[in-house]
C-alpha cells in the first residue's frame, strides 16, 4: 500500500519590500540533480529504486487545469532522482515543509555526466511513499519559474507558546487550521506562515483575515473569518475574589 503525503503579526510588520528577500533566504537548499527517465512502468521503477533512483516528474502548473484551453505548452519531464540526496534535502528542510518550499532542479544527459539538459525552479508537489516501510516511490514537481502562478499549501507554525497568557492560565492551543492554500508567483510563496500568539488570553482567537502575506498573494478562502487557531480553556477560568470593604 502508499499514500500521498502532503506533502495578528505574521511577517505583518515587515514592508512589502522585505518579503522577496526573507523568502530567498529561507529557500537557499541544496540543488536537486536529476537525470532523463525515458522508459515508465512499475518494472522499471522497481529497478530504478534498488540502485538508489527515485522516479520523478515535473511539469508546468498549467498542466493541472481542468479547462483544457487554459493548459499552457507541454513542459513534462520524466526523471530520477538520487534517494540520499531527496532524503538529506527532506531532513535539512523538515517533512512537513518540505512541498511549500522551491529547490534548484539540475537535469543532467545521464549519470555522471557534466551536459546540462535543462534547469530551473521547482516545487515538490507529492511524495508518494510506502505506507509500512516509508521508502519515497515517487516525486511530483511543478516548475516554479519566477512569475510561476501556483497554488501551494503552506503550513502554519504558531510562534510565542511560551510567553502566552492563556496557556500560562492553563488554556490549551488549538490549531483550526494547519495549512493556509495560496496562490500567487512562485518567487514569494513561502515555506511557512508563522502566526504570533504571544499575546493571547483565554477564549483569544486568529482569524483568516488576521494573517498577512506579501501583497502578491492571494488567500484561497471563501470564508476569511474562519479562525486559524484559539487559546481554549482547559477548566473554568477564576474570577478573582471581591474585596470586602
């Protein structure tokens, strides 16, 4: 068996001129090299994975349009990756952020060659995985050119647990929403949104339409006063006594 993995003050103080650079930085990973895969089949996939190749595909995000006149030139490529090289590039970038950030893509001629076929940026779509040994089967990417529209989720990290009133009340976080779906240019996608709770109390919540993005991008919500998350309380909150005169 498989399965597919997908994989206030949020950056609210920063200008909008900021936002390019700080998503440059983060994104600054390893180069993924690859090379062509002309023949497909679950036969030669199986071999490709016992010498260490993970079969791969990247292809434009126009490819996934359900109305066939919007579907842009076919730019499909069918490739293997190096396993130790996707699994050190997962680690240093962490599993769960690892599909809403863009890498560097290398298509070498073939294996230990030095030919450059084509390169470009990229987004890992879908790691297709085994479901009771783990091992990555297959790899999804999108290119992820510069003015690249894409749709992306992005997961959301919570920063200030501990400075927040209401878990030091004894409240509990709750997470509503644990990706945000954006779309805009792939250049200012980022790999995280990071939502601020450090000023929190009891019953305090962030909604959709709290949360800033660079201002190229788009909120794919059809309801923005959804809450991302709220400070719960775990019993009954103490009034404080009144002073007896």
């Amino acid at each position: 068996m498989a399965k597919w993995w997908r994989g206030l003050r949020s950056v609210a103080n920063l200008p909008a001129s900021s936002f390019g650079g700080s998503i440059r930085r983060i994104h600054q990973y390893q180069t993924i090299q690859a090379i062509p895969r002309e023949a497909t089949g679950r036969g030669v996939s199986a071999r490709d994975r016992t010498i260490g190749r993970i079969p791969a595909v990247v292809f434009p995000q126009s490819l996934l349009e359900t109305d066939a006149s919007k579907r842009g030139v076919s730019r499909k490529q069918l490739l293997t990756a190096d396993n130790k090289q996707i699994k050190s590039i997962i680690d240093s970038v962490g599993l769960p952020f690892f599909c809403s950030t863009t890498f560097q893509l290398q298509i070498r001629a073939g294996q230990g060659s030095s030919t450059l076929v084509e390169s470009g940026r990229v987004l890992p779509l879908k790691i297709h995985r085994d479901e009771e040994n783990g091992k990555i089967l297959n790899l999804v990417f999108v290119w992820a050119d510069d003015g690249e529209k894409l749709k992306v989720d992005v997961p959301v990290v919570f920063n200030g647990l501990d400075n927040c009133p209401g878990l030091k009340k004894g409240g509990n976080l709750r997470s509503i929403r644990s990706t945000l779906k954006l779309l805009g240019p792939a250049e200012h996608i980022p790999s995280k949104i990071e939502v601020d709770v450090s000023e929190l109390d009891i019953e305090d919540k962030v909604l959709l339409q709290d949360v800033v993005f660079h201002p190229s991008l788009k909120l794919l919500s059809k309801n923005e006063t959804m809450p991302v998350c709220k400070i719960v309380a775990t019993s009954p909150v103490k009034e404080p006594e009144a002073v007896q005169a």
